[in-house]
C-alpha cells in the first residue's frame, strides 16, 4: 500500500476536489517500478481519491542500467474525470532519461477517477515513479521455459533428503541441487530437450536418468532408489509404476513414477504428435487411425481389430460422444487444443468401459492452465478456431474452444455453375468447448465443461439418378449435440480417491432424402458414473464404479429397414419402415476391478463389469476380464488378457414401435439380446531406450449374439443370428518424442470374419483389410523448420461383385444380381503425405505456418468400384488425388 | 478459379469417396432394351379402362415394351412367369412357388388365381412377374442354376421383373395407368406453347447440329388429365396421407443427346411441364425416341416416335 497525494488544481475550477487517501499499488506489482506519494491530511469521507487501475512499466534507460543508475522522479499527474492522464509534468527530476521514461510510461496510466459527493471530477495526482536496476536486471533475466521437479523416495516410501543431484543439461553443462526434507528438488530450465539425472544418497544406488523436457513443460517426477548392496548393480531405467504404489520389494529399483495401464494395449499420443503429425491436419483424433489395428477408412470411421465402426465408443473423460468427425472424416468434434490425452484401447479394454465390443477411444479433457492466459488461433484452407485459457482466480480457471467451417463460402462459388445440384443450405460445420474448473482444496478438483457440434447440409438433386429417379429432390443433413458435464475428483486420502462426473447430451439427427426416406431423431443421453480408487493395502489396488446411460428418445422415421454390417443399403428392395415413437432407454453397468502386484514385476488385473440393458429384452450381462503384465527382465514384459464384452444393440434395432406400413410387425426386435464378443490378447513390449520401444501382439476376438437385418418383411427385423471370428497380430516399433525426432512403424495383419445366420457360410468382413502398413517420422531440423512424413500401405477393401442385373418393371431401373459377398478385393492402397512446419517464436508468442501434401505422387487408389446404369460398364473410383492444405497456428 | 476447383473436387472426393470414369448413360439406346410392362385389367375394361391392379378370377393384359435397334430385323421370344409374391426377400425374383403360371409372347393374358395371398411391405398382396425377353434366340432353362436363359448366336437378351397388385379387401380406388397424349418438340429459344407435336403416323422433321457446341432443343411430355390420381402413402414422418402421385418420365434416343434420362414430377409444380433439353446428331436421319410414364403402384406408358434430322 502506497500513499497517494491529491492536490488540487488551481486551473480546474469547478468539480475539483483536494482529497488525501491512501490507495493501492497495482494489484501485481511491476518489477522495477514501484509508485509512492507524499501524505497530506485525510479526506472528507464522502469523496474519494483517484487509484491507479492499469500501471504500465517504464522502460528502463539500457545506458543508466549499464552503469547501475537508478532512483525515482516525482511526476504530478492530471487526471480527466474518465480517469485517463491528460498531462503529465515532471516535479522533481532524475536526469539519465529516467524522466522522459517515467513521462512515456504515466501519460498510459488508466485510474478510477477522483470522485466528490459520489460524481467523479478531475483531478491532480503528485506520483513519484521510482527505478530499481536490481529489479530490472531480474525483469530481463530469461523466464523459465519448463519446469523439473521431483521427490526422491526410498525405503518404506520414505524421502530421501540431502541426496544430490546434478542435472546434464543438453548442451552439456550441468547444475547441481540437494533434495531437502521432503526429498524434493526442482530445476528451472531455460533450456529443453533431453535432461540426465544422477541422484546420489548415502546408503543408496546411484541412479542415473535422461528426462526429455518439452517447451512449457511442468515435469513432477518421483524416483525410488534402490538400498545399496554389495553386489547390487546400478540402477536404470525400469518400467513404469504407480506413483501410488510404494517400493514393496527392496530388491527392485524402480524409476519412472507413472501408473501402467489397467488395460493390456493402451496406446497414447502426446502433444507434439498429433500436432505434427503428418496427414492428419493436427487433428488428435484422426491421428488415432495411424494405430496399428486400426483399418484405413476414407470416410473417417474407427474400424478396429476388424470390429465395425458401432463397435467403437469414443468418450470425453467419460461422456459418450455421438459424433466423431464433422462430415465424416474433415476434423474432429474436440478441439486438440483441449486434449490432455487420447488413449486408444483396441481391446482387452478395462471393465471401467462397457457396452462396447470393439474398442475404446477416451480422449481426456486437460485443466485449463491456472496462471496466466493463453491463446491460440488455427487456421486452415477448411476451417478456423480460436482457443483461449487462462486463470481468473487463484483457484478457477477458463477455457473456451470455437470453430467454423468456411467450405460454405468456397464450394458456394465453385458449385454454381453446376446444374445437376442446388445448395439450399450449404455444408457448414461448427463446435465449441467451454471449461471452467475450480479447485477449492488441495484435494478437489471440480470441473464444469460444455461441448456442443453441428453439421449440417441441405441440396436440391436437380437432375434424377439414372439408378434411383425416385431418390431426387431436396436432400438435407443436420447431426449435432449439445452437452454438459460436470465432473468432481475428490482425495479423500492418500490411498482413496473418487471420480464423479455426471453429463447431459441432447443428441438431434435430422436427415432427408426426397419423398423417399426421412429420420428425425432427437434424444438425451444422460450419463452417471462414479469411481472409487483405493490402495487397499501395498499389494492391492481397488477400482469400484458404476455408471448409469439412458434416457427419452424421440424418433420420426420413413425409409428402408436399416442394415446391419455387409448388407447393401437398397432403397428399391428392403423392407419398408415408418414409424413415429417415443422411448426411454435405461442402461446401468456397476464393474469391480483389482490391481494385484504380488511381486513388483508382476501385476494382475481381475475385474468383473455386470451391465443391464432394459430396452434389449431387459437383460444382464455379467463380464469377466482379466489381465495381466509381467515384467521378465528389464525392460521385457509380456503383457495378455481374456474378456468378456457385450454391446447392446441400437435403440432403432430393438425398437417395439409398431411399422405403419404393415401394423402386424414391429421397427426393431423388442426380444433382441446383446451381443457379445470374448477378446483374448498375448504379447510383449520392449523398451530398447527411453525412446524406443517395441511391442507385439497377437489378438483372437470370439463373436457371437451379433444382430443382423432379416430379410424376411413379415417376421422379426433383427435377430442375434450371427457369428464371427477376428485373428491378428500388431507390431508397433515407436520412437517417442524427442528434442528431434518421433515415429513410428506399425503393422498389422489380420482377417475378419462372419457368419450372418447358422445356414450361412463365412464371408469376409466388410472392412476386412489383411495388411495395413503405417510408417510416420516427423523430424525438427532446426531453426523452426521440422518435417513429417507418412506412408500407408494398406491391402483394398473387399468388395462384392456384381455380376448381372434384371431390369425392374415397376421402378424404371435395373437390380444388380451380386456374387458371392465380398469375394473381390480393391487394389492395394497406399499414399505418401508429407507435411512441412517453420515455426517463429517471439517475445510473447509463435507463430506455426505448415504446408501438408496428402497424395504426393498422386496415386489412384481404387476406393470402390461404379456402375453404369444396367451394371453391363464399370469403373473404378478413386479416392483423393494429391491435395495441399496449408494453415496455421498462433499461439499467444 | 482452376486451381480452387481442383481443391474443392479433391475435396469432395475426400468427403464423399472419389471420382469415376464416364460411363454409358441410360437414356442412350445402343442395344436390346426393355422398357416396361402394360397392365390393363380387361375384365373391368369395360367400366372402367386403364386398372392396373386385379382382383383373384380377373384377367389382366400385359404387353412388353422394347426396343431392339439391330440392323436386321429378328424375333424377340418373351417368357413370362406368375407367381405369388415371397415375403421373403433374398429369394429368387422375390418368387414363392403358389400359383406359379407361365405364358410366352410379347403380349399375354393372365388371370389371377384365386388362392389366399400373404401380404408385402405396403400391407398388400402381389403378383410377383418375371420376364425374360430374348431378341435373335430363344428362351431355355439353364440346367446349371434353373433360370431361364437366351440361347442362339448373336442374342441379346433381359430378364425383367414387375409386380400386379391383387385387390383382396381393400376400399381404397383401384390405381389406373397414367395416358402420355402428348410429345412436343420445341426449337432451341422458343416458348412452350409453340412446342410442335411429334406425332406417331408423320415422323416431325427437325434440324441437325450444325454448331460446336450443338444447341439444345427439348422434348416436353404430356399425360392426360386424371393421370396423376391420389394415392394413400406415408410422409416423412410417418403420418399416412392421401397425396396426389409424382410420376416418372422417361426419355430415351438412340441417336443425338438427351440431358437426362428420367424426370420427375416436381413436389412444388406437380402438373408443370416435363421438358427434357436434347442435342440433335450432326448427321441427318431418322432419330429413334422413347417416352415412358409411370407411377409407383405399377401404373405404366410408354410412346414411341420418330424424327428425321435434316
């Protein structure tokens, strides 16, 4: 606090007070400045005096703080009754260009106006600006890029105090640091990159590390040392442990404090990678279909482990999301910006998520940054968004994620000159995120997140379809949804945590095609989950939850019986569907699961999930899993799992709404169960450096219960009649992110079968691909440039082929007679993508300018193949040919 | 702008799977084609002409509509096959074995049999027909896989599918055939109403192209009043209503250009004009030109004309 002195002004004669009162310092007070004033008498209570809102920081003179000159300058201020500086004279000079900077600085000072009977008036300010060089000096010394900071921990879990540390920097040179009582140490790190570790204790092994530190990065670490023994070796290092679980064994060391899996193949992308990239635009989920077991799909569905896209449940930190990518495939529903974490789960997944049979995609919702603001804005030849955090209190923070399409404007202009369509509406997409997170104690952290998403398209067909004249007119898609989540993470000690998260989804799918089909469906899908997480004693580790899905749906359908997985939609010869209903779907699950590590290299994951699905003929469904991993030698491991996962079928397929065109049947099976498929995995990881690792594995999926469309117009719709098997194996060799370099090699090879109905013989899935080959590098060369690359090879989609037609009397047109389901094959697929990034980075900012070129030779990958109107003439149709796309990202 | 089209074309075929060769549209005569099927139930001719649909016990007429452009003239054999319709999809010809029947000839008398008929989709039942029209061969069961197959060098042949509503105990009015009285031509800048009628007896004579591009000229077609009758349907949500029927047109040539092959009555001007633009050859001769009509519940014409570019 800083007494502030107001004179009056003799020139200003009406409304000007003289007032004393004390008053403030800017809330943060500027480095190198600080602002003081002489008492005088104090004021009449009902007056105030004018108090400094916005201080600005003067520039210190280079040449007076060459020599180390500093002092202050006594300034009288005139303040206008809006509170801006309208003149500022010089009482008492400092010489050295301190005057004119002090001037420069004051004639920007914004205050609450001086104010008389509660009217705020002019006024004149005596304010004495003073300069420190010791202040200054520290103002220009070069702020920490990251942070490192770790406990050091040893028997019993105890901390290991006066252990001393030195730090290798990149280039080289080192510091030195002393763990205090607590075992902690930190570095403030001006520079990033790889940083090696040695930590020396008495009575322990010396243990040497490298840390790879990123820009900005806040990196808190605990290391357990290893009791020195006679014949003991160094330590080095070892896998990951939980950062809750203690060193139970003294004859291991273990290193890394980050808690393994519960799942046995959790595949993770950091920032940097799905930033760069190559192929994916930096969009993090599209960048999950560069995983191996992830089939190669050009309309951006998650094919995974010869699973169909339905069979994959994407979740925000827990939410269900309806909708992935915006138009099938452009970009993701989630901004990146927004993403702690992706984690892919191809199977085996963890009882925690249910109601599935494929796999899991959890993309993880990270804390808005609680000091400071942030901002980034993207932009690109598709879309724009905008992204900004920040604090806005000590214990409350924001952050807020928007972005439009604008191919609209562009397809606009181009699509005018074509007479075959007409936009009424056209293909414009849009989300937004908003975040605000509070963390009252130490021990709570509640978050209140809002992400909402619109596509939506409207056309004229003006010219009928020489194989459906009847599908024509107006055509018309709007998918979105709005939903709110409140989520609670509670410590109620150190052993016993607890998520609670709590959401609300208004889901609305509205699609039209002509006279012939139409879908309204509006629903809420409300979603409970609670989980408790106890270390029940050093060995176990218990997770209890339960999660609760449901809720009205509305539907208003005309069209064709949907088909299921392989069936060719026909809008000439299916069945007939239209209905109008009203439901309430209820989905409780509850699941248990145990983390056992009998030895520290050994852990066991039992768990049982039971789900209740009342719209699937009110059935149960009890799912037994488990896992484990166990740790051969250092850095070996062999990681499996066996489980059991059901899925309930559509709301549309066990639908009991009575079909208008024929009152006798229903839209969907009411009698339908869920279905169910038993994963069983095996296989193993090696860690050849921080770095490097590498992992196989090979995997068997059981299905059975699985529902398929009936042909049959009079009897069920739907029937659990299919079967289906699903073999592979994946290799993933991965560089992790480094000061240069990340990239990966994945393989997978696979086959995916079914049996639609016992009568049936096996055919091959629909997105059945044998080979997918990924290779991804991305490499910084320096001075901000880095460049990526991505090549696939991927063995063609298996097509049905058609192999003669009849001519239908009663439409005009002419039916394909198919050949045997899927017994032909596209070409081989593979592509080249390159994308080049050169990143400036300013005082208070950078600025990321990247060009990607998908396609770089220009390859025809055959993507399906087209008919002529009597299916006598084929074509094939290729996908995209070579397409840049360049945008950028700045970041403030 | 070239370039932006690139990106927005390879952007469309990111979205929607790519892009394809030219393929042979359908409006283009070049081979043996079938066009569809009349049915007229004779027994209520009498009263009440142009029924597409029969009771069990009447009688229906179904003539075959085709075009063979071959050079020399040659024989098409049609062999037709009557069945009740299969409730199951998937099967051959959507055929069950009940009440199966065949008869051979361009034009056939049928009668409905008087048998209990399941019901299709729409709540109604059906008469499932299979034709096989053979031009330059004759029909002949295929040992191998049972089906009727054209045999004969130098054949051509189609198997065409067509369903006859069976009037059981419906209330509803009996669905008729739509009546095309009217094919026009009309020059390239001129109005509707100075469309010049193509007749069927005195082949119209019109200009051949003489320009690059060619100039479009159009064809419009006509139905008689009535022919758009009410029918019962569902709308999008679901609702039954009584709406009047958007019927189908046709347009076929073998030579010159058609715009497009089908039209369809528009939602908005139900009874506007059907007009489709065509480019004439550039080589003079007669132009063979196929007009066809029809509604969804099996109503069916179709008019056939000549013109003489000169």
């Amino acid at each position: 606090m800083h007494l502030l002195v107001v004179v009056l002004n003799r020139r200003i004669r009406a409304r000007v007070l003289a007032v004393t009162l004390t008053a403030g310092a800017p809330a943060a007070a500027q480095i190198g400045a600080t602002t003081r004033a002489d008492p005088t008498p104090a004021a009449p209570a009902a007056s105030s005096a004018p108090r400094l809102t916005q201080f600005v920081q003067a520039d210190y003179p280079p040449a007076a703080l060459a020599q180390g000159l500093e002092g202050s300058v006594l300034l009288e201020l005139t303040i206008d009754p809006t509170g801006h500086v309208t003149q500022v004279t010089v009482a008492q000079p400092l010489g050295n260009g301190f005057d004119e900077a002090a001037t420069a600085a004051a004639r920007t000072f914004v205050f609450e106006p001086a104010r008389r009977d509660g009217v705020a008036v002019a006024s004149i300010l005596r304010y004495r600006y003073r300069f420190s060089a010791a202040a200054a000096r520290e103002a220009q010394r070069p702020r920490p890029r990251a942070l490192l900071r770790a406990t050091v921990r040893g028997r019993a879990d105890q901390p290991v105090a006066n252990a001393a540390v030195t730090l290798t920097l990149p280039d080289g040179s080192t510091r030195d640091a002393t763990t205090d009582a607590a075992g902690a140490f930190r570095f403030e790190l001006e520079v990033v990159g790889d940083m090696r570790l040695a930590i020396r204790a008495e009575g322990f092994d010396a243990l040497e590390v490298t840390e790879p530190v990123a820009d900005r990065e806040d990196v808190g670490l605990t290391y357990r040392l290893t009791p020195a023994r006679p014949a003991a070796p160094a330590a080095t290092p070892g896998s990951p442990v939980s950062e809750a679980t203690p060193a139970e064994d003294e004859d291991e060391a273990t290193v890394r404090a980050r808690r393994p899996p519960r799942e046995v193949t959790r595949q993770s992308l950091e920032f940097r990678e799905i930033l760069r990239m190559p192929g994916t635009g930096g969009d993090a989920l599209r960048a999950v279909q560069n995983f191996p077991g992830v089939a190669r799909a050009i309309n951006g569905l998650l094919i995974v482990r010869g699973s169909t896209p339905q069979d994959t449940q994407i979740f925000a930190d827990g939410t269900s999301i309806p909708l992935v990518y915006h138009f099938g495939g452009l970009s993701s529903v989630v901004s990146t910006e927004l993403l702690d974490r992706i984690d892919f789960y191809p199977g085996n997944f963890s009882a925690r998520y249910g109601r599935a049979q494929g796999g899991i995609v959890d993309v993880g919702l990270r804390s808005p940054r609680r000091q400071g603001f942030r901002f980034v804005a993207n932009i690109n030849l598709i879309d724009a968004s905008l992204f900004a955090e920040g604090a806005i209190t000590r214990n409350l923070s924001f952050a807020v994620s928007f972005r439009r399409s604008y191919i609209d404007a562009i397809l606009g202009g181009v699509l005018s000159g074509i007479n075959a369509v007409s936009f009424t509406s056209l293909p414009v997409y849009w989300d937004y995120q908003a975040l605000l997170e509070y963390r009252p104690t130490s021990r709570d952290r509640i978050r209140l997140a809002f992400l909402g998403s619109d596509d939506s398209l409207s056309l004229i067909l003006n010219q009928p379809s020489e194989v459906a004249p009847r599908f024509s007119g107006s055509f018309s898609t709007g998918i979105g949804f709005h939903a709110g989540q409140l989520l609670w993470d509670h410590t109620f000690s150190t052993s016993v945590s607890s998520r609670a998260m709590f959401s609300i989804n208004r889901n609305a799918i509205n699609v039209g095609g002509g006279d012939v089909f139409g879908l309204n469906l509006n629903f809420w899908n409300i979603t409970g989950r609670y989980e408790l997480t106890a270390q029940v004693n050093r060995r176990v580790r218990a997770n209890l939850g339960m999660d609760l899905t449901g809720g009205p749906a509305e539907i208003r359908f005309n069209g064709v019986r949907m088909p299921t997985e392989g069936q060719q939609p026909n809008l000439q010869n299916l069945a007939r569907v239209s209905t109008q209903d009203a439901d309430t779907l209820y989905r409780p699950g509850a699941y248990a699961e145990l983390e056992v590590t009998p030895t520290p290299r050994l852990r066991l994951i039992p768990s049982l999930r039971v789900d209740y699905t009342r719209d699937a003929n009110r059935s149960w469904a009890v799912q037994p899993r488990f896992s484990f991993r166990w740790e051969l030698a250092r850095d070996w491991f062999i990681k499996g799992g066996v489980g059991v996962f059901n899925q309930p079928p559509q709301p549309s397929q066990s639908s009991s709404a009575v079909n208008s065109f024929n009152p006798s049947t229903t839209v969907g099976n009411p009698f339908l169960g869920t279905q169910r498929s038993i994963h069983y995995g095996l296989g193993m990881e090696h860690n050849f450096s921080r770095y490097v690792s590498l992992s196989a594995e090979g995997f068997y999926k059981d299905l059975d219960e699985q529902i398929i469309a009936q042909p049959s117009v009079l009897g069920a719709a739907y029937l659990n009649s299919g079967i289906g098997r699903i073999y592979g194996g994946e290799i993933l060799l991965r560089h992790r992110p480094s000061s240069r370099f990340f990239g990966w090699l994945a393989y997978t090879i696979s086959r995916s079968e079914r049996r639609d109905s016992p009568a049936s013989t096996y055919r091959i899935f629909q997105f059945d691909q044998t080979h997918i080959l990924t290779l991804i590098g991305s490499y910084r060369l320096g001075r901000g440039w880095e460049v990526g690359l991505r090549f696939r090879f991927v063995t063609g989609n298996p097509t049905t082929p058609i192999i003669g037609a009849v001519y239908n009397g009663d439409t005009g047109t002419y039916t394909q007679i198919p050949g045997a389901s899927y017994s032909a094959r596209n070409a081989p697929f593979h592509q080249l993508d390159v994308r080049i990034d050169k990143t400036w980075t300013f005082r208070r900012g950078s600025l990321n300018l990247f060009l990607e070129v998908l396609n770089v030779y220009n390859n025809a990958n055959p993507e399906g193949v087209q008919y002529n109107y009597n299916y006598t003439q084929s074509t094939t149709v290729t996908g995209i040919p070579i397409f840049p796309n360049l945008g950028f990202r700045y970041e403030y | 702008m070239n370039l932006l089209r690139a990106l927005v074309a390879a952007g469309c075929a990111l979205a929607i799977g790519g892009c394809g060769d030219e393929l042979a549209p359908a409006w283009q005569i070049r081979a043996f084609r079938l066009f569809g099927a009349k049915i007229e139930n004779i027994t209520r001719s009498a009263a009440d002409p142009g029924v597409t649909e029969a009771a069990p016990g009447e009688r229906v007429r179904l003539t075959l509509s085709y075009v063979d452009p071959a050079t020399t003239p040659r024989p098409v054999n049609v062999t037709w096959v009557f069945c009740a319709e299969a409730t199951v999809m998937g099967t051959t010809f959507g055929c069950s074995a009940r009440g199966l029947s065949v008869l051979t000839g361009p034009a056939v008398t049928y009668e409905v049999p008087r048998i209990e008929f399941s019901v299709d989709p729409a709540n109604r039942p059906r008469i499932q027909i299979v034709a096989m029209a053979c031009a330059g061969g004759t029909v002949a069961l295929d040992p191998s896989t049972a089906l009727p197959r054209c045999q004969g060098e130098g054949s051509e042949s189609w198997v065409m599918t067509r369903s006859l509503l069976v009037r059981t105990a419906e209330t509803l009015p009996p669905n008729h055939n739509p009546f095309i009285d009217r094919v026009g031509f009309i020059l390239s800048g001129r109005p509707l109403a100075e469309a010049m009628v193509v007749g069927d007896e005195t082949p119209l004579r019109v200009p051949r192209c003489t320009t690059d591009p060619c100039i479009e000229h159009s064809f419009e077609v006509g139905v008689a009043e009535g022919s758009r009758e009410v029918q019962s349907t569902f709308d999008l949500q679901g609702n039954r209503v009584m709406t009047p029927e958007r019927l189908q047109f046709g347009f076929f040539t073998d030579k010159g250009e058609m715009d497009n092959t089908f039209r369809v009555d528009s939602a908005i001007t139900p009874n506007g004009p059907i007009l489709n633009r065509w480019m004439a050859p550039r080589e003079p001769g007669p132009v063979r030109l196929v007009f066809t009509a029809q509604d969804t519940r099996g109503g069916f014409d179709v008019v056939e004309r000549t013109v003489v570019v000169e």
